[in-house]
C-alpha cells in the first residue's frame, strides 16, 4: 500500500490556509448553484450526443447494409471525443492553474456549447457524402476539448471554497450536475420521440436538443461570469507573486506529482467507463433487443435524478468517513451487479430494464461519481490542482471511458450478441478502481494547502 504524508506545500507557510478569508453564506450558495448548473448545462451537450450517437447517427452519417457496422462507427465516433480531451485538460487546465478557475471554465462552456450548436448543422451523409462524418468528428473533438477540463474544473473550484468539513458535499455537487444534464438530454430526446414518427426523427427531430443548446450556453455564461476566483487560488497567485515565483503547473506536475496522476487513473477507471458504458451502450442494447426508443431515456432521466441524490449523500459520508472506503463500496457495487443487470434487461419487461439501468447508474455510479471530485482536488497541490486533476482523470477517460462502448459492441459481437463478456469487462474495471482506492492515501482530514505525497 502506498505511504503517504501530510506536510506544507513549498513557499506556503502552514497557518497560511487559515489567513485565507472564509467566504459568505451567499457567496457559498452561489459557487454551489454555479457547480450544480454549469456542469448541468455543459454536459447536456456531451449526453445528447451519445444519446444520439446510440440511436440515429450510425443511420445520419455512417449508412451501411449491416446495422452492427454502422452503430460500430457512430460508437467510434463517440470515442473520437475523448481522445481530445486530454488535450483540452492540459490546455485549459493550464489555463486555470495561471490566469485563474473561473476564465477557464467560461472558455469551456463556450468551446463545448458552440460544438454542439455546430452538429445540428451538418447535413446527412445522403446530401453531402463523406463531408458529413468528416464535419461530425471535427465537431465532436471540439465537443472533446471543451468537456477535457470542466468537470474537474467544475470540482476544483466548488472543493476550494468549500468549508473543511464540507469539501466531500461540495465536490460532488458537480458530479450531481453532470445527471441534470443527463436529465436534461434524455428529456430532450424523450420528447423528440414522443412528438415524432420514426422517420421524422431520424429526418430533422434529433437536431432539435442540439439547437437547443445554444440558449444553455447563455445562461450558463450569464451564471459563470457572475463568479468570484477562488479564494485558495487567490492566496497561491499573491504568494507566487510576492516570492517572485514564475508558476509551470504541466512541468511540476509531471515532475512531482505522477505517481498522484498514476493513482486518479486507477480511481476513476469504473465510474469513468461505466456511466458512459450504460448511457450509450446499454441503450443501444436496448434498442436490440426490441425495447421501445423512449423506454431506455426514460430509464436514463430517473437514473439520472437518482445520481443527483446518491452523489451528494456520497460526498457527505466521506465527510465523514474518509473517502477511501465510499469508493471502494461504490467498486464493490459495480461488480456485484454486472451480471444481473444484463439478466434484467433479457426479462423482455420494460420495467425490468428500467430497474436495471437506474441500479447501475444511481448506484455505483452515483457513489463512487459522488467521491471522485473531490479525491481529485485533494490528491494535488494548488499551484497545479486544475492541471492534475484535469489532465490525470482524461487520460484515463481516453483508456477507460470513451471507447468502453465501442469495447463492449465489439465484445457483445464477438461472443454471438451475448453480454457476459461484457459483465467481465465491468467487473475488471471495477475491480480497477477498488484496487486503487485500496492503495490510495486518506485525504479527509487534510488542508487543502497540505502537500500529499504517494509514494
């Protein structure tokens, strides 16, 4: 097991964290609201896309005689968008460790909003042959860039102005809000559906939500802009100043703090590949296995409402109880239920499938997204927290995340349509992050100013 010890980070002196003036009640409120909405409405754009990606795209933009390889490539495309967001973590985590955590949040929104906005535009295969797909990566590693760096951004600065007691709540206030997005998306598509017939939805329906997208990209800068820096950022910048330090945060990181990016990798390895495992895969499944479309968002909407209860009681146990032991339950979960989820959606009963997509989702989903925020803030320093955060969790995204759909098609069709190969696939990535969170060092009780180091 790792070794791990709690000293001040370099150029900070220890009583420095508490000379730090606590922010207001209010301004608590409005940086918890700011958590809740800004991830709510930016990953709206990234849900809708695999929601569509599992449902129309595959017949849009990639037409083939055979439906496994068209939905294949529309999954490919889907993964396409986390191969850039390592880049947006590093660009823009840079950003938010040397200007500040708020500018780089505002460039995200609009990165990934504008993208979004984009799709609804791109003309079928059928009207403009290949440019079609072509245009719809483009877009999507746009989309990419932009989610690399929001949801540890989004984490990073709820977990700074938190209160020291209270960083596990307030770290997973943004994981709550990646589910109103969900919530949000899936009720877009849900609608769309309703109010269409099959070919209408196909025609011009699925373009509606991404227009849409572009009045949430408005109100999400309106609540964004109306934020102050964080306080524990503030203090890092005057201190650098006065010192004359000149910051590299993508340089130290890698310096000294890889074996804490090594670490994240491992941490969020189940609940990376897993929400999107059961928000695009399993839809699709759902779909084959001849389940009506709207039966599968419906599941996701109440999964969805579930994640945004599960996740702040998670972050309030580890509060509690350190986070160590949250994650390594919600690990646990995963894995005891790879198996039965497949055996409830082969019930052929709606409501049975339903069951299952919102056990796996609010349940180890939920817990270990509820824990996951702010384990990123604390495993790293200030002067490189956007960074670490940022750039350790998207990598892994890359091996994880984005290509688990794709992973678990291919395993599904390898096997004759059969899931068990993927309920082992879910149960090694589970097994993943137990492991690391077994390894990992208890960071509950430290200051944020505190330097952890793994060895």
């Amino acid at each position: 097991m790792a070794t791990t010890e709690s000293r001040p980070a370099p150029g900070v002196a220890t009583e420095s964290a508490s000379e730090v003036a606590q922010p207001s009640r209010q301004a608590l409120s409005r940086v918890a609201g700011a958590a809740l909405m800004g991830s709510a409405l930016e990953w709206y754009d990234y849900f809708l896309y695999g929601a569509a990606a599992a449902l129309v795209f595959g017949t849009v933009f990639f037409p083939n005689s055979d439906p496994s390889v068209s939905l294949l490539l529309s999954m490919a495309t889907f993964g396409a968008g986390f191969v850039a967001r390592p880049i947006g973590a590093m660009v823009f985590g840079h950003v938010g460790d040397k200007m500040g955590r708020r500018p780089a949040l505002v460039a995200t929104l609009l990165l990934m909003g504008l993208a979004t906005f984009a799709m609804a535009l791109i003309p079928s295969y059928g009207s403009i042959g290949v440019a079609a797909p072509i245009l719809l990566v483009v877009t999507r590693l746009l989309q990419g860039m932009g989610s690399g760096a929001e949801y540890s951004g989004a984490s990073v600065f709820a977990v700074e102005y938190a209160p020291e007691n209270r960083r596990g709540l307030y770290g997973s206030l943004s994981a709550a809000g990646v589910y109103l997005g969900l919530v949000l998306s899936s009720g877009a598509i849900l609608i769309m559906t309703a109010i269409t017939t099959d070919e209408q939805f196909v025609a011009w329906g699925w373009r509606v939500p991404f227009l849409a997208s572009i009045l949430l990209v408005g109100l999400g800068l309106w609540i964004r802009l109306g934020l102050e820096e964080t306080p524990e950022f503030e203090r890092e910048a005057a201190e650098d100043a006065d010192a004359g330090v000149e910051r590299s945060p993508l340089k130290d990181l890698f310096r000294t703090q890889w074996r804490s990016m090594l670490l994240v990798a491992g941490l969020v390895a189940a609940p990376l590949a897993l929400s999107h495992l059961y928000q695009v895969f399993a839809l699709s499944w759902l779909k084959k296995s001849g389940y009506a479309p709207e039966v599968g968002s419906i599941a996701l909407v109440i999964a969805g409402v579930v994640v945004m209860i599960v996740a702040p009681l998670a972050g309030i146990a580890s509060d509690r109880f350190g986070r160590r032991p949250v994650l390594m339950f919600g690990a646990a979960w995963a894995a005891a239920f790879a198996f039965p989820f497949f055996w409830l959606v082969a019930t052929d009963q709606p409501g049975l499938a339903m069951l299952a997509i919102v056990i796996a989702q609010g349940g180890s989903v939920g817990i270990a997204f509820g824990v996951q925020g702010v384990i990123l803030s604390e495993l790293f320093t200030t002067g490189a927290r956007y960074s670490g955060a940022a750039v350790s969790r998207e990598f892994a995204a890359v091996i994880f995340g984005g290509f688990g759909p794709f992973i678990a098609v291919a395993l599904s069709t390898s096997a004759g349509g059969d899931p068990w190969p993927v309920a082992l696939y879910v149960i090694a990535l589970a097994a993943i992050t137990f492991i690391a969170a077994y390894l990992a060092p208890e960071t509950y009780k430290n200051k944020l100013s505190d330097d952890v180091v793994v060895d």
